[in-house]
C-alpha cells in the first residue's frame, strides 16, 4: 500500500493542507503515534467518515502534492545564510510563548541558569561544576518537539528505544547544556520558528564557553528532531561549534504544520530562511545529519539532501535497523566516546 512508503512529515503537511481544519490537525498530530500499519488504518478510517473521497483519490491527490512540493525542493544557495539574515525581519502571524515555569533539577545534575541572547535573558539546565580543576568538552542540546521549551525531560532517563535526555553525554562526563529558547517557559520573545531561535543557541554557546570547567575550544551542538533541525540552522549560521549533530531535522519548515502556524508559510523568504535544506553550503563545522532509516523517520529528508549536497563539511549517517528514536541511543553513546577522545586542535569525530 501507498501509505506505508509514506513519510511522516509529509504525510502530516499532506493532511493538514487537505483538511485545512481542526480536525486535520488532530489527525496529523495523530500520526506521529501510529506504527506504518496503524497509520494506513486509521487514514481509511477517517477517509470513510470524514473524506468522502475514494482511495483512488486520496493516493492520487498526495502523489500530485508530493510532486509539486519535489518540483520546489529547496534548491542549495551559495550566499551565507549569517548574511542574508542581516537584512531580514519577520512579521509573525501570531504571539506564542508558552508561560511554563522551568521544573528544579536534581541539583547532582543540572543548575538553573540563565544566558543572554538578544531577545533577552534565556533559561537553561547546565551541568554542576565538578569542581576537578580541569576543563571539560560540553555540548548544547536542543530538544524535540516544542524546542523553545525545556523540562524533566532533560534529566529522565526514557526507555532505549526513545531515550531523549540524550544521558549518555553527562554520564561519560561531557558537559551538558539544554537552553530554553525566546518564547519558552517563562523567557521574554515570541516563538519564531527556527529563526530568532537560532540567535539563542548561538548565545548559549557563547555563554557555555565562559564558564571555568568548559574548554571553550571543544564545545559541541546537538539536536533531535525539531531540535535537529535548528542545531543544523546553527551550523549554517556560525563555525562556532567543534562539531554538530542533527539527529532527524527536515529540510523544509513547512513540513511541521501546527509547530510553525505563527510562520507565514505562503511567503517564500520566511519559508526559505528557516529550512536549512536551502543552506548547506554555508556549514563550516564538520556537521552530521543523522536519522534511523526503519519504521518512523525523516529518512526521505536526509537522503534528499544528501544528494543536494557538495559540502564536504557534511556528513549524511543513516543508522540501519533504528527509527526516528532509537536511533539516539546507541548513536549518543558512540559520541560521547567520542568527543571524549576528540583531542586534537580540530575534530577527528567520524561516524559510519
């Protein structure tokens, strides 16, 4: 069946702009928890109820939006996404900031803190100093999901096969920071949508390389799923990062729906300067896009700008046999041995 080759982005950017209501939303965010099987079962069931159209034209009418959206695939732009942000300002269709208080830490684990970006004073979860007198490598970690936001899920350990406190980092003894970006918790801005949220990791960083224990030279950015996508965005912004790993990210924002509806996806520069499928030539950092190639994955994206690709700072990383969530485990362990041995006056980090 058609809907098993389905990717997930696209099938959910495919559902909402059908519907173009509610309850295309609820379907869409729906589809994120269905298995392949599940997810063909449940869309016909909604088709019998809802659609009213025959599957014959369910499948006919996303083949054409697939086609339509490859015909404007983000072509890979040769001028500096740092430059051409310089002249840009977004007009957002809508205020959102999510009023939710950071949750306190295990004080063994994470410190509050707090870091200045140009929106203003930022939250964060940052590592204790371990009080050793030496300097440690470190790593910013951006969340999934609602990635302006951080919680407990910063420290609790989840399940192998979905493990999103990414432990392995501070468990090997590598510095962690997870910044909450404008519009998150309680932090002054609007959401942007992987935009001005970009300016917030590049100011964590620049605050984590202050700090005693970190060696400011040996400062890392990772990021999973919608955090993939902006620790790539980060990478075409700045050579700052000793290395970065964008575990899931899609190569355009319109593929997320209701997460950016305060963009103005119809304007093709808001669109464009958010996707970091456009930017590719501007990452200078070795970078590694990463992503599960079973079951539930962006797969399609990473192979799509793989093969747009001639930068050789890019490294593409499908983990055979994972999904979009398993693969974070064994893959942050690795790295984490990694960056552990990751010593010399530029990084040697490969990944097969």
């Amino acid at each position: 069946m058609v809907f098993r080759q389905m990717n997930e982005t696209a099938l959910r950017a495919f559902v909402i702009s059908f519907y173009s209501s509610e309850r295309a939303l609820k379907v869409g965010q729906n589809c994120s928890e269905c298995n392949r099987d599940g997810l063909e079962i449940y869309l016909l069931r909604e088709e019998d109820r809802v659609m009213k159209i025959s599957i014959r034209q369910l499948v006919l009418l996303y083949m054409v939006s697939v086609n339509l959206l490859a015909c404007a695939a983000p072509k890979v732009n040769t001028e500096p996404l740092s430059e051409v942000r310089k002249s840009f300002h977004t007009e957002l269709r809508s205020n959102q900031q999510a009023h939710a208080a950071m949750p306190d830490p295990p004080q063994e684990i994470f410190v509050k803190t707090q870091y200045s970006s140009p929106a203003g004073a930022m939250g964060a979860y940052l590592s204790p100093d371990p009080r050793d007198g030496k300097k440690h490598p470190a790593i910013i970690w951006v969340t999934g999901g609602d990635c302006n936001t951080v919680d407990d899920g910063c420290w609790t350990d989840g399940p192998e096969e979905n493990n999103q406190s990414v432990s392995a980092f501070r468990k090997s003894g590598i510095v962690m920071m997870f910044p909450s970006l404008r519009g998150g918790n309680e932090n002054p801005g609007s959401k942007e949508g992987f935009l001005g949220e970009i300016d917030d990791v590049l100011a964590a960083a620049d605050y984590l390389k202050t700090q005693s224990y970190v060696d400011p030279d040996r400062v890392y950015l990772g990021g999973h799923s919608t955090g993939g996508t902006i620790a790539l965005l980060a990478a075409e912004c700045s050579p700052k990062f000793r290395a970065v790993f964008s575990f899931g990210p899609v190569r355009d924002i319109r593929g997320y729906g209701e997460l950016v509806s305060q963009v103005n996806l119809s304007d093709s520069k808001e669109v464009e300067l958010r996707s970091p499928g456009y930017w590719l030539n501007s990452i200078k950092s070795p970078t590694f896009v990463i992503e599960g190639t079973d079951g539930q994955s962006n797969i399609s994206e990473l192979t799509a700008m793989q093969e747009s690709c001639t930068n050789k700072s890019v490294r593409f990383v499908p983990i055979k046999g994972k999904d979009h969530f398993s693969a974070l485990s064994p893959t942050t362990r690795d790295l984490a041995n990694k960056i552990l041995a990751d010593t010399g006056s530029e990084s040697n980090i490969t990944l097969e």
